[in-house]
C-alpha cells in the first residue's frame, strides 16, 4: 500500500514538473535595464584639506606648596619646684589574651605560605588538620620538614610543600643565627559551604 502511494506521488511530481517546462515559453528579455549600485573610492586630491594633528599636551604636574615655617612653641616652665606625679600603675589581665612581644634574638616567621588544598582531598569533601615539625636554619629557611601528626594522608605533601616555603628570622645568640629544632605549626583543612 506505502509503495503504492509512493509511485503515485512520484508520478505526481514529474507530471508537475513537465507542466511547468512547458508552460514558459517565454523567453529572457535583456531590454530591460537593471540598474546596480556600485561604490568607488574617490582617490584623494591635493585640493582636499585634512586637519593637522594635535599635539599631546603634556601633564601638568601641580608644584607642591612650599612649607610654613616650623612654629616653636614659647612655654615658660618653672622649673623652681619639682613636680610630683602619684601613679598607682594596676595590670588586670584576667580574661585578656597578653602575648609578649619577641626579643631581638627570637626567631620570628617572615613568610608563611598557606597550603594548596590537594584536588583529590576537595573531590571526596575531605577536612582536616595536619601538625607539621621542621627545624629552622641560620639562614632562616625550613629544613628536614616532618609530619607529626596528620587526620588524612591526602594533606601530606601539601603540608610538607608549604612548610618547606615557609621563611624565618633565624635565632641571634651571642650575636650568631643559631639553628632552632622541633619547631611546629598546625595548617588546617576546611572546605568553603
């Protein structure tokens, strides 16, 4: 049945066609005149002007004030009579967190470069913590970087790279950078939510 509509429709359709080979006997005219647009660069003449260019003005950079005179202050302090001062000097440190400030001779960090959370770690939503231990030389870096202790193996290396990137005022004795041994720090491991 398919096949058979097929046929006809091809039928159909060579019929159609014939119909209309036949019925243009007309032939092309070329008497009739088409117009097209065409664009031409005109070439420049001398005659023409064109504008000079204007120069780049320079920046004008404001000339800074010149500065008053310093002013002395003119006091008259008697000084006839000693002055006594009653200070009573208290110290409350209670529920404050008091950090003294490092000696001359304390090794300090001067740079510490925050771990690269590992891919694979991120990938399995893996957090943690790792405690690193490494010895600071008389030139300041880090040497023989260790883990002490760590809640996932994937934070090893990243901790040991960062560690070992870290840089340090090295420890003055008696005037010499002295190695410091066992020093450790935490680098901890938390995904953004």
């Amino acid at each position: 049945m398919s096949i058979g509509c097929g046929f006809l429709a091809i039928i159909a359709l060579f019929w159609l066609m014939q119909v209309l080979i036949q019925n243009t006997d007309q032939s092309i005219d070329d008497s009739k005149s088409t117009s097209y647009l065409d664009f031409v660069r005109i070439k420049p003449t001398k005659q023409q002007k064109t504008r000079p260019k204007k120069p780049i003005e320079p920046k004008v950079i404001p000339k800074t004030p010149d500065m008053p005179p310093l002013m002395q202050n003119k006091l008259s302090i008697d000084n006839s009579q000693p002055v006594r001062l009653n200070i009573k000097p208290s110290l409350n440190m209670s529920g404050t967190n008091f950090i003294l400030a490092p000696s001359s001779g304390d090794y300090l960090p001067l740079v510490r470069i925050a771990p690269i959370y590992p891919e694979n770690a991120r990938r399995r939503n893996i957090e943690g913590s790792c405690i690193v231990q490494f010895d600071v030389n008389g030139q300041g870096a880090t040497k023989n970087v260790r883990i002490l202790k760590c809640d996932s193996q994937h934070f090893h290396r990243a901790s040991i790279n960062a560690a070992s990137r870290f840089k340090y005022q090295p420890r003055i004795i008696n005037g010499k950078a002295v190695t410091v041994k066992n020093v450790k720090t935490r680098f901890k491991y938390r995904l953004e939510r």
